[in-house]
C-alpha cells in the first residue's frame, strides 16, 4: 500500500522482555517521526528522523527505548526490559522531508502498533 | 499543568448540530496549531492547520486562533455520523516537534 505500515500491530510481552516495533513510511518520505499514545491520552513525541540520522531524540523516556533508521526507509523502534508503564499504542509518521521536516509538512501516520506488557 | 489542555469528552451531539472543540494551552511560544482526526485503532489524520491568530475554513470545518487568550477552537458544521471520532489539538514550536493534547471523544448520534 502507499500509507504508512506499522508491525506487529498487536504485541503482548511479559515484564523484563525486550521487543521491537517496525515503521515502514511511505516511499520517498525523508522525515520519520515516534510517537506514544498511551491510553485517552494525547501523542507524546519520542524521536524525529531526518534520513538515518536522529536530530531530535529529546522524546525518549528512558535509556531502555532506541531507534534507528537504515536506507532512509525502515525504522525500528526497541524497548529493552519493558516495564508495564510501557504499555500504549507506538505510532509512526512520515513526511516529505522536503522542507527539513519542519510544519510546512503533513505527518502521514501509520495506525499504530498496541503493546501491553504483563 | 499540561501544556496542552483539552476535555477527554465524550461530547455527544445530534446529527446536524455544530460541535464545538477546544484547547487551551500555556506556552506562549506555540506558533502553529493543528486539528487531527483519529478514529477508533486507526492513526491520527491531519484536518486542519493555522499560523497565529486568526480563522480558516474548510468546508464544514473552522479552526480559530486566539493567541491572545492562548485558545484554539474547531467548529463541525452539519456534523455527521461519520464525524464520530477523538479529535487532537496539536501545537508546535519552529520546527517539528508537536505537542498534542489529550483529544476530545466526540460522538454524533443519527
């Protein structure tokens, strides 16, 4: 499809595991974005991509979560020991990057990948 | 205090009736403000995106600025059924890091 995919969309792990969760953005899109919905609540922002390189990683709670980002195409996004508080729904955007991915860009968002740890 | 500020809802409206969404916020440095749409398991869709102060329109839907009184509003004209949805007040900083707030669950009842 041409939007954003988002892998597993549903993962559940138990305390102490590691998982990842895969972002492919729409072909072409230079910029690519994390985000954490947790339960009724707001996005909150965790990382920004500008090609492999992260600009803007001020979003990253802790040192357990990481991302990169490899032929300016696939992300991965990796909690290590996952703890119950990192349960929430990880979205994934991209845009074009032609402006620097500053506003002047529409984020497309990928529908998200549920994870609940035990 | 978040820095964005918006009532969880649920708000529920009849068909045809205007709903009404707003935020609040308290950083005063927020220049660009944007309305997303996101439907139940689905990713956030962008509907509408100001500059500062002012009003916009697009079709059944106005966005208002008032940077002043740091408040935003969307308005839902005809509203729908399939206007059922969170709604997310977004605003950013030069750049691109957005800062969402807690959505509004809005409900339009046939």
């Amino acid at each position: 499809g041409a939007g954003v995919s988002q892998s597993p969309s549903n993962k559940v792990t138990e305390k102490g595991k590691d998982v990842e969760l895969r972002c492919d953005p729409i072909s072409g899109h230079t910029a690519l974005y994390w985000y954490r919905q947790r339960l009724g609540q707001g996005l909150e922002f965790l990382i920004y991509f500008q090609g492999n390189s992260a600009p803007d990683k001020s979003g990253l709670p802790s040192d357990r979560f990481s991302a990169e980002r490899t032929g300016e195409s696939v992300s991965t996004l990796t909690i290590q020991r996952t703890q119950q508080e990192d349960s929430a729904v990880y979205l994934c955007a991209s845009s074009s990057g032609l402006a620097g991915g500053y506003f002047q860009e529409t984020q497309y968002f990928g529908p998200g990948t549920r994870l609940l740890v035990l | 205090q978040k820095e964005v500020e918006q009532d969880p809802g649920p708000l529920s409206v009849p068909e045809g009736a205007i709903v009404s969404l707003n935020c609040t916020y308290s950083n005063s440095a927020f220049q660009y403000f944007m309305w997303y749409r996101q439907y139940s398991r689905k990713g956030p869709e962008l509907l509408m995106y100001t500059y500062s102060s002012g009003n916009k329109e697009d079709g059944r839907f106005t966005a208002q600025v008032d940077k002043s009184s740091k408040y935003i509003s969307l308005f839902i004209r005809d509203s729908q059924p399939s206007d059922s949805a969170t709604y997310l007040c977004a605003m950013m900083l030069a750049g691109n890091k957005l800062t969402f707030g807690g959505g509004t669950r809005v409900l339009v009842k046939p």
